[in-house]
C-alpha cells in the first residue's frame, strides 16, 4: 500500500472517530461495548491491503468519499420500497440505518426490538469493520424466534439515500435468535440511490435444532459502498442455510463467520456474483467446524463483465475435536471480457484427522460448442449469450426453497444483466 493510500484511510478513520465523539452522549445501547468498539477502531482504523484477508479489496476509493450523518430520512421512501417490487408479508424497513414504523409490518409470533443497536453476543470487534459499527450503529432489529416456533418469512430492509445532497454513512446493527426446533426465513435486501456507505453487521444465534434460512440480495445503487459482516452461531443439529446474490453498489463485500459448535451443525454459505463496468465485489467466507460430524457447503457463481472485479475468498477450519467433518468449497467465474478479474482463495486449516474436505475453482468464458448450438438454430449472438449466462446463474438458485424470493432474484439477474447489455460492456 503506497504512501498516498495509508494517508487517506487513516483521514477517513479519523473522520469516523471524529463522529463518534460528537455523538457518543445520545448514541444508545450498550455504552461499554461502544466504547469497546470506538477503542478498537482507534487502534486499528480502516484495513488496508497489506492484511491477508483484504488483500484483494482495498477501500482507497472509500476513504476518498467523505461521509456525513444522515439528517433527514428519505423523503419518497414508500415509492422506492414500492419500486422494489418485493414479495408481501411482515417487513422491517430501515432508511439511512434508521427504522421506519411507517413503511413497516411487523410479524405475528415473532419478538421484534427495534431503535436501539441490537449487538448480540457473538460480533468480534478484531473485525475493523465491526468495531466502526459497534462504535457508531444507532439502530437495528432484535429478532428473537421462541422455540418450535415457525415464524415464516420476514423481510429486512435496507434503503440508502444521500437525500440531503451529501455522501451518508449508516451502521445499522442486528441480533437474530432463533430457539430450539425454531425456524425462520430472513430475506435481507438492500437497496438505494446516490452515494452512500452502508456497513450492516448481523448476528444470528441458531438453537439445536434450528433452522435459519437467510437469503440476501444486494441492489445497492451504482454510487453506493456496501460492507456487510454477518456471524452465525449454530447448536447441535442446527442448520444456517444462506444465499447471497450481489448485483449492485461500487464497491462490495459481504463477509460471513460461521461457527459450528454443536455436533450435526450444517451450513451452506453460497452466492451469486453479476458485475460489470469497474464494480467491485467480494465474497469472503469462514467456517469454522467445532464439533464432531459437522458439515459445510459452499457454492459461489460469478459472472464478470467489463473492467470488474470479483473476489472469492472461503476458509474452512476444522478444530481438533471435530472428527467426521464434511466441508466442501467450488467457484465457478465466467468471464466475459477481457479487463475483468477474478481473484479466488479458498482454503483448509484443518487439525481433525478424519475429515472430507475439498475445494476448488474454474475460471473460463462462455462455452464456444454450445454458443455455436444456439447461433446454428438462428439464436442472435446477443440471445444466446444471454440464455447462457442466465442458465449458469439460475443454477446457483436453484437450492432456494422459497419459489417468489427465487423468482424475485431471478426477475433482479435478468433485469441488471439487460441493463450491463444495453451499456456494451457484455458485448
């Protein structure tokens, strides 16, 4: 990292700080865990490429944005939520990392807390991202599922704006509990316009037995910054079945601890990745297996155009107690130009000696023998090239249960790779 870089992430931490102290007297929750993560991020600051785990995303185009509080909420907040076209039922609507009764509807049979930053128990402020949103979350959603109790679908909603004319950041901050025999879909979506930096952590706490389905579908607007960590805990028998589809924002990453500390724990960490012009986006994974007869799958799908990038980055760790662990990692990338990149790490630290593991990576273009198959049968070069890419993404799907959130991704893929068409950049 050059000089100029090191310079201008430590001025965007130094901004950071510098909001925190003027906030710090009304910011709620929790004090000392607050000032916990305000301690952490001072120490720490912003991570930089030199640390292996970002070694592949550098935030110098972050740090050059100089973010503000946002003051006023989103003034046609009901038309954006309307635009979205999501599916109906209960929803928690934030704005700017802000809730909002009004655009909201909460869910019967489930505990929901809202205007306070839920922290949870199991957010590790060493994260430098997590201990700015320790340091400066101002809301969030508590939800806390009873035992066998099956609460359905819930929606969380994030809509970021820059509606006062300047760049906001907002840290929104939630806690998922889920007891045993529970279950319940959480369909996360994020979404905006303008500039804006939205650094979410959630946390989710999965009881023996417990089901979590957590399907996540970030659209964020092309100006927009997204930096999301999600910890998931999950007990004996437990499973934490997640899908991440990435399509917006300038600059990407989720990251996702998951931790298998019951025996017979599952979790299944998978993805979709469609860029294009010069997005960034990274997926970034650690599993750790802490208990015997655990099992981990990971499937992540890129499809990269123009001058983008995209970064899968997958970690399994098997703990000596863990015998009889099952994890498997696979990335597949298309690449459909020249100047887009892929960098793909996966990797095994495993202590245990009876264990299957295995990863791996393919990297390559659209397949010349079956382009020709369509382009014989009189498919338009630009058709085909389309029904292709849609089939290697909608496999990616094809393991989400729930057939409108699926067909609301699939109608999202179609429209945002319409859109990289009429730009030239899939050409």
């Amino acid at each position: 990292m050059n000089a100029v870089s090191q310079t201008s992430l430590q001025a965007s931490a130094q901004g950071f700080l510098a909001r925190y102290e003027g906030l710090k007297a009304r910011l709620s929750g929790n004090v000392a865990l607050r000032a916990a993560g305000a301690a952490a991020f001072a120490q720490q600051g912003l991570p930089g490429p030199r640390e292996e785990a970002w070694r592949y995303t550098g935030l110098r185009v972050l740090a050059d944005v100089a973010f503000h509080e946002p003051v006023v909420l989103l003034a046609d907040g009901a038309a954006q939520l309307a635009a979205l076209g999501l599916i109906d039922g209960p929803r928690l609507v934030f704005v700017d990392g802000r809730f909002r009764d009004d655009l909201s509807q909460l869910p019967e049979g489930v505990s929901v807390q809202t205007g306070a930053p839920a922290f949870g128990r199991i957010a590790d402020n060493a994260e430098k991202m997590v201990a700015l949103n320790t340091m400066l979350a101002e809301d969030g959603a508590a939800i806390d599922v009873a035992a066998d109790v099956d609460a359905g679908t819930l929606l969380l909603v994030s809509l970021g704006s820059d509606a006062h004319g300047k760049p906001v950041s907002f840290h929104p901050r939630h806690a998922v509990r889920l007891g045993k025999g529970a279950r319940l879909t959480l369909v996360e979506v994020n979404a905006g316009v303008g500039v804006y930096f939205n650094n979410p952590v959630l946390t989710a706490e999965i009881a023996e037995d417990a089901t979590l389905v957590h399907l996540r579908q970030q659209m964020e607007a092309p100006g927009a910054f997204h930096l999301s960590t999600v910890f998931a805990e999950v007990g004996a028998r437990g499973t934490y079945d997640s899908f991440s589809l990435a399509l917006g924002g300038k600059l990407a990453r989720v990251q996702v601890h998951a931790r298998l500390v019951g025996e017979k724990a599952m979790a299944h960490l998978n993805a979709a990745q469609l860029l294009g012009g010069s997005q960034h986006s990274d997926f970034t994974t650690v599993v750790r297996h802490a208990a015997p007869a655990t099992a981990s799958r990971q499937t992540v799908k890129n499809v990269l155009t123009g001058r983008s990038k995209g970064v899968f980055q997958g970690k399994i760790e098997v703990d000596r107690i863990a015998q009889k662990t099952d994890g498997y990692q696979m990335n597949q990338t298309l690449l459909l130009s020249r100047d887009a990149e892929i960098d793909s790490k996966p990797q095994l630290e495993i202590y245990a000696d009876d264990v299957k593991c295995s990863h791996g990576a393919t990297v390559g273009e659209l397949d010349a023998d079956q382009l020709f198959y369509l382009r014989s049968r009189g498919v338009p070069v630009a058709e085909a090239r389309n029904i292709l890419v849609r089939a290697f993404l909608a496999e990616a799907l094809d393991p989400i249960a729930h057939e409108a959130v699926r067909a609301g991704m699939e109608a999202a893929i179609a429209a945002r790779w319409a859109a990289e068409l009429g730009t030239g950049d899939a050409a």
